[in-house]
C-alpha cells in the first residue's frame, strides 16, 4: 500500500477513520469545518510517533520513535478524506509536492492497546526542521 492508498478510498459508501492530533481535533479551529459534518464517532487514541509544534502555529507527526496524542474520527464517508487532504495540502497525485503526506498508520487506545489502522497526516523530520519544529516530548498539542 502506498503513502496515498487504503481500505475503501474511492468508495463514497464505506466509513474512513483519520487519526488527528492538531487542529482538526475536536474543540480546535478546524474541527468544526472538515471534520464535524462527516463524523460518527470519535474516541481518545495514541499512535506512534513524535509530535512538533511547527513556527507556522500547528503541529506535525514525523514517524520517530514515540507516542502522539490524539483523536481517531470515525466518518459517515470516505468524501471526507478529500476535504482533508485539501486542508493539509496532501496532492495524492503529486506527493512530492505535499506539505503533509497522508499515511495508513497503527492507532492504539490511551492504554497503548491496538486499535485499528486508520489514516494520519504526517511529514519527515527534515520537512518539520526546516519548518523550525520544536518537539513537543508529552506528545500533546493544543492551540496557542
């Protein structure tokens, strides 16, 4: 599977889970525009990762060895995928010229229990330091 594929993309019937750990979480700026008019469920989750507080004012998950706070959505569709990726300039046909890359990534319960995969934003690490990231070591992240 590639950075840009997975489980039922393409097909607007079948639900999608996105794990979000910045501004597309509920109770942030995003939440309510690209996420709230397709969710069904949500539920407090943890994937592998470290978390950095970009100087643009959000954060980004690099695949480093660690854990990230955040949500995992469950959506009503996978229509819900392409307002995201917009959102964080993900060009499923142009990786390469993608701020973030949208990954199919391990999701765990608060307890470090195994969850589901689902789909995460991520970058690496050379992108979050030219970026002026700095590392956010509880792995939490909420608006300034």
């Amino acid at each position: 599977m590639t950075a840009s594929q997975g489980p039922g993309e393409g097909t607007h019937k079948l639900t999608c889970q996105v794990f979000v750990y910045g501004t597309l979480k509920p109770g942030e700026a995003a939440f309510r525009r690209f996420c709230e008019p397709y969710i069904i469920e949500q539920q407090d989750a943890l994937a592998p990762g470290r978390l950095y507080h970009l100087s643009l004012g959000y954060p980004a998950l690099t695949l480093e060895s660690g854990w990230v706070e955040g949500t995992l959505l469950t959506f009503s569709s996978t229509t819900a995928l392409t307002k995201l990726d917009e959102f964080e300039s993900f060009y499923p046909d142009h990786p390469q010229d993608s701020e973030y890359l949208r990954i199919w990534h391990t999701v765990y319960d608060p307890d470090q229990v195994f969850l589901t995969h689902a789909w995460a934003y991520a970058m690496t690490k050379k992108q979050v330091d030219a970026l002026g990231g700095t590392w956010l070591p509880d792995g939490q992240w909420t608006s300034p």
